[in-house]
C-alpha cells in the first residue's frame, strides 16, 4: 500500500525539517549502508520520500521495509518532526535476531566479542542461574517483590537458584568406600570405575529442580491466570466476570486435585505390585537356612528403603541385572515387566510435579561485582537468616548476596544449592538477551523494548555500561 501511494502520489505534502532530518530518512528508506531495504520497489518509496510525502504513509513503510531499516528508524525517529508518533504506533517489540545485531554493532565500537555468551562474560554477567515462575517474565518489578512466598527475605531482593559451585567433599559421595554397600558391589565384580561412578552423587539440575518448586506455589498456570482475572473484574466492580473467573479456578483446582489423587493410588498400587512380584521372583527357591539368610541381606542391600523413590534410571538399570541373576531370567521376567511399569508411573507422577502447574524455570544470567559471600557449607542449620543477611549486604553496599551450599526447596524437596539475590532489576538478563552494551541500565530481561540504543558513540556505550 505504501509504494502504490508512493507511485501515485501527485502532489506531495512536505514534512516540516524535512531537509534537516535526510540522514534519518536515509537510514529510514535503506540508503545509508549500514541497513539493507529488502523491498523491489525501495526506488520508489525512495523517490517520493525524498520529495517529503505526507506523514500518515509512514507507517505503511514498516511492513516494506526491513528489519535493519525498521531499526534505523525506530531510533532516529524522534528526528522526524510528524513522523515519530506513526512509526512509535506500529511498534512494540523489534525481532530477536534485529536485536541481536544490533547488539553486535554496539558491541564493535568498543571492541566486544561478538557472540552474546562471551560477550555477556566481557559484561560481568555469570551464568548458570534460574528462577521459577507460572508466567512469561519481561522484567522483574519491585513492586511485587515478596508476592508469590511472602517471605521478609524476598520482599528486598530478586532470588535465584543454581547449581552448588563447590559444594563440601564429604558431600559428593553416597557412600563411604569401606561400606557394606560398596563391598557387595565388588563382589558383584563389578569394576572400579564403575562403583565410582554409582557412588557420585550429582548435583547437576538441583538449581532448576529449586527454581522449579517455587514456580508452582500458588497453583497451576491455569489456577492463577483465572484467579488474577477474577481480582482484576472485581476491582472493575464487574461481578458478573468476577463470578465466572472465580468458578473457572475453583474447576481447574479441582480436577487437578482429581487427577492427583488418580496418580497417588496409580503410583501406590503399581509400586505394591512391583515390590510383590520381585520379592516371589527372588525367594521362590527352597535354600538352606544359612543360604537364605545370606540372600536376604544381599536383597536389603540391593533394595534398601524407599529404593523405588530415589534411584536414578542407571541404578534401576544396573538392580534389574541383578535380579535375573539372582531369580534367573524365567523368574524374573514378571518382576522385571512391573518394575518397568512402576518406573512409568513414576515417571509420570514426577512429570506432573514439575509441569502439570504450568511452571517456567527461567534460565538467567546474572551480573554483579561486589557480592556478599556466606556459606552454609551444607548445614541445613541456619544461624543466620537469609532475611538479616540480605539486610547486611544492603547496609554494606554489596550489589548482591550469594548464599552457597544451602537448602532452599520452595515447593519441591530440599536440595544443596547455591542461592543469589540482586537488587536491580537490570542485574538481571534471560539466559537467551543479546547482551547489548548500550542498554545495560534496562530492566527488560532480553533487552528487546524498541531500538534503544541504536546511533550512540562508543563513549556514549560505555558510559551504559559504566
């Protein structure tokens, strides 16, 4: 529609200053070589463009041209008198991979690498953090610091999760090399490395499973959205919606409830099953009392309690093995054929525990540079509460709090993490931001609000960044 106005237009109505804005427009109509137009019929719009055509055919240009011309724009339009408003209308959010290269311009002038991991290192931002939430995070608020656990501590402070950096050694084992349990495995024969390996305790995931528990307090994603809209009508004074909303989440809590409690009996009548059918498979041979004792402790060992909760798919692995050893592949074959039916529901009941609320573990990089450090060195004791530490690093003027190798389990079970608290919003970036310098001082997780930045000196970038 633009460039038919543009080849039809007679007479043309100058923008006023036009001739003091020509190298916006022509960075805006794709002649200044640092964009690219993609449009055939550029000349065109060109031509009447230069001219001065009216205003009102600006925004029509945003679907001809392309993303790089969009962006020229979008940051130089405050230099065209009359033009700012339309392309500000059409405009909400500049593509990712727009953003991207934009950041990577702003990122030559002061020479960053760039690729936006390394580049995010260059900027003092670390990896490997989450935070747990049932929506789509643009920007973290102050405002609403606290609102999902009503916490004192995250009233002050934005709270992630990670995986423990250096957690204690004694922690890294499962068991001691010396134990029963170790003993049996090299009678077993089973080689060195091995037994090492299913002796590691891995660590890996503990932050994201954390992030995870907290994203579903509150409810499903479901729950929370209908309550949020049932709040919002009855602020209205709208009781007619407020009434609809509010019996949409008391429907969704309970057929959630509904299909919990299914899963809960599911997974206890397949776990019976199972534990019933290994035990006949294991014990249907007549042995000599000492014979029979011997087994029953291998038996303990090899299936202490609660086994079925806490072993990991190698170990579940490795346990079927010796059971067709111990029953014979024919006894076996039944106990076998529940175990892995067990494992299915199980499977499933850890699956809805993580995602049936709807949950977003957000993976997110985080920058600082004068943390206060505590650790807990793995003591679920707590002598001093994150509350009155967050209240120390905000006295002493520290930029963040880490609190390594402890226990912070939200809603989900308690496991070694390390836990990091800023108090900027703009500390805070989405693992996925360009990481563009110029626009350090943002709080939009992705940096990705409009073309910021576009144009700025490299002074003027590392001022930003400053």
């Amino acid at each position: 529609r633009a460039v038919e106005r543009a080849q039809t237009s007679k007479s043309v109505v100058p923008i006023p200053g036009i001739r003091q804005a020509s190298e916006a427009l022509q960075g805006f109509i794709g002649f200044d070589p640092r964009y690219s137009v993609m449009d055939p019929e550029a000349e065109s719009l060109a031509s009447a463009y230069r001219g001065g055509e009216s205003a009102s055919v600006i925004s029509d240009l945003v679907g001809a041209l392309s993303p790089f011309a969009y962006a020229s724009a979008m940051s130089k339009m405050g230099q065209i008198p009359g033009a700012s408003m339309a392309v500000k209308r059409g405009s909400t959010r500049i593509p990712p991979e727009l953003n991207l290269q934009m950041a990577r311009e702003q990122a030559e002038k002061i020479g960053q690498d760039p690729s936006p991991l390394a580049r995010s290192h260059q900027q003092g931002y670390e990896h490997g953090w989450y935070h747990g939430t049932t929506g789509d995070i643009e920007r973290f608020r102050k405002d609403l610091l606290g609102e999902s656990t009503g916490a004192e501590s995250a009233k002050k402070g934005f709270f992630f999760a990670r995986d423990p950096q250096n957690p204690p050694a004694h922690m890294l084992t499962k068991a001691p090399s010396d134990s029963k349990s170790i003993e049996l495995l090299r009678r077993l024969g089973i080689p060195e490395d091995q037994i090492a390996k299913l002796n590691t305790v891995s660590m890996a995931g503990h932050g994201a499973e954390t992030a995870s528990g907290y994203s579903l307090l509150g409810g499903s994603r479901e729950y929370k959205e209908a309550m949020r809209k049932s709040n919002a009508a009855l602020k209205k004074g709208n009781l007619t919606e407020y009434s609809r909303e509010l019996e949409k989440a008391e429907d969704i809590a309970l057929s959630e409830q509904r299909y919990r409690q299914r899963l809960v009996a599911r997974f206890g009548e397949a776990r019976d099953e199972m534990l019933d059918s290994i035990q006949k498979a294991i014990y249907s041979k007549q042995l000599p009392q000492n014979e029979a004792e011997e087994l029953d402790k291998k038996v303990k060992e090899l299936m202490p309690y609660g086994w079925y909760t806490n072993y990991s798919p190698e170990q579940i692995k490795a346990l079927k093995k010796e059971i067709t050893d111990l029953a014979g592949e024919k006894q076996a074959e039944s106990a076998l054929n529940k175990l892995d039916k067990f494992m299915s529901v199980r499977n499933e009941s850890q699956l809805a525990d993580k995602t049936l609320g709807g949950s977003n573990v957000m993976p997110v990089a985080l920058r600082y540079k004068n943390p206060l450090i505590y650790d807990f060195q793995g003591s679920t004791y707590r002598d001093t509460t994150y509350s009155d530490l967050v209240d120390q690093a905000i006295r002493q003027g520290n930029d963040a709090l880490i609190l390594k190798n402890t226990y912070d389990p939200g809603a989900s079970r308690a496991q070694l993490v390390d836990v990091g608290v800023v108090f900027n919003p703009n500390q805070i970036r989405s693992k996925f931001a360009a990481f563009d310098p110029a626009r350090m001082k943002e709080s939009d997780i992705l940096a990705g609000v409009g073309a910021l930045g576009a144009g700025l000196t490299a002074p003027e970038v590392i001022q930003q960044i400053n």
